[in-house]
C-alpha cells in the first residue's frame, strides 16, 4: 500500500505531460522507453520459476502493449508550426484513456493479493505498458520523419 501515493504522483505527472501539446525531440524520445526497460526487466528478474505459461502470457502482453501502442499513435494529433517549421504532438484523449487504463489494472491486479498467478498477470500487464510506450515513440519517430521529410 505505501506503493500508492508513488503511483498517483506519476499518474498525475504524466496526465498533465500527455495533455499538452509540445515539440517531437527524436534525441530525448528514447529516455523514458529506455528507463521503464530497465524497470521492467528488473521486475522480471525477481520472478524465480518462469513457466512455459508465463512466457506466452508475457509474450501476449507485449503482443496487446503493441497494438495498444500503435492505437495511440495513431491517435496523436501531429501539427508542423507555420513560422519555424518546428513540429509538435499533442495525445488525445482517446490515448491518454488508454494508457491510464492499463496502469489502473496493473495496480489492481498488484493489490488483488501475491497468489502464485497474479505475479505474472502483474508482469505480463507491466509488458503491456512497456510495448505500448516503445510502440508509440517509433510511430510518433516515423511520423516525424515523414512529416520532416514533406518539409524539404
């Protein structure tokens, strides 16, 4: 439980960060994939007996985390800024949705209790968040190139 007030601080980070629209940086896009990786995978490294049945749960949540993540690309609003050419996302709600979405049922599946099932449900939606995030900054990259690309 004392996890909570960590996960609602980050929540609200991240509501108000996802929110607003701001500039497509390619070279700091890949900081926060790179730290939740870490994240996860010394989440995955405190799991002892790794069954055949977990790794298909994990290798299914990261499956959903990319379909969920290439939904919320495609949901970003993408706008090339007239006077300096610079371009800009803004999420929208749809995504922002989506995203909270699989960090609430995480943190339920979390607290639900520590049975011998509900670690890797817990882990495989950790790999939901993880190919969801990774999956929307290569089409958020992608886009920005293309658009970048309309530019010259």
């Amino acid at each position: 439980m004392m996890d909570s007030p960590v996960y609602l601080i980050v929540l609200v980070i991240i509501l108000l960060r996802l929110g607003r629209e701001r500039e497509v940086r390619p070279a700091n896009m890949w900081i926060v994939p790179a730290l939740f990786t870490y994240m996860t995978i010394g989440t995955l490294a405190e799991t002892h007996d790794f069954t055949a049945v977990h790794v298909l749960m994990y290798l299914m949540g990261a499956a959903v985390g990319t379909g969920i993540g290439f939904l919320r690309g495609k949901l970003e609003r993408f706008r090339v800024h007239p006077s300096t050419g610079n371009i800009t996302t803004q999420s929208s709600i749809g995504s922002i949705v989506l995203f909270v979405g699989v960090i609430l049922l995480r943190l339920l599946v979390k607290y639900m209790g520590s049975a011998d099932m509900l670690i890797p449900i817990g882990n495989a939606l950790l790999l939901v968040s993880l190919a969801s995030i990774c999956t929307r900054r290569c089409y958020v990259y992608l886009r920005y190139r293309q658009l970048q690309g309309q530019r010259y």
